[in-house]
C-alpha cells in the first residue's frame, strides 16, 4: 500500500473509500493500485531538536548512565 498525500483512481476499477477518516483507494483488478491517504511529518519537532546545542542532546541522551563514578562524585559533593 502506498502512503500519499494525494490519491486518484489509476483505472476503472479502483475505488475510493472513506474508512476511519481516512480516504482509501481500493482495486480488484490490480492490487498494487491500493493507495492512503493520509500523508504526515512533524516538522515542528524536527526544526525544536536541531535547536538544541549538541551538548544538551548528548548529555540528556546519557541521563544517568554516564559511568556510575560521577553519579556517586555528585552525592559526595552535595550537587545532586
């Protein structure tokens, strides 16, 4: 099945059907013609992650598992 932004009957066969909001296209001669429509980026989240500095990606992409010896370090210093 083929994910578009926009849809059309490829022969006289095809069909278009509205099923859970979505619109389909439908073949009984050819199923290869079976199209949705329904096609979605999120560009708001792509453009908010490219304005993080790298810095910020990689520390929050270690969390806490950044070598167990800094994590006790931070205890011992009181900086949790």
């Amino acid at each position: 099945m083929k994910v578009k932004a926009s849809i059309k009957r490829l022969c006289e066969a095809c069909r278009i059907v509205k099923r859970r909001g979505r619109l389909y296209v439908i073949c009984k001669d050819n199923p290869k013609h079976k199209q949705r429509q329904g096609f979605h980026t999120d560009a708001a989240a792509a453009a908010a992650e490219q304005q993080q500095p790298a810095a910020a990606v990689a520390a929050a992409a270690r969390g806490w598992l950044d070598g167990g010896a800094s994590i006790g370090a931070r205890l011992w210093q009181g900086l949790h």
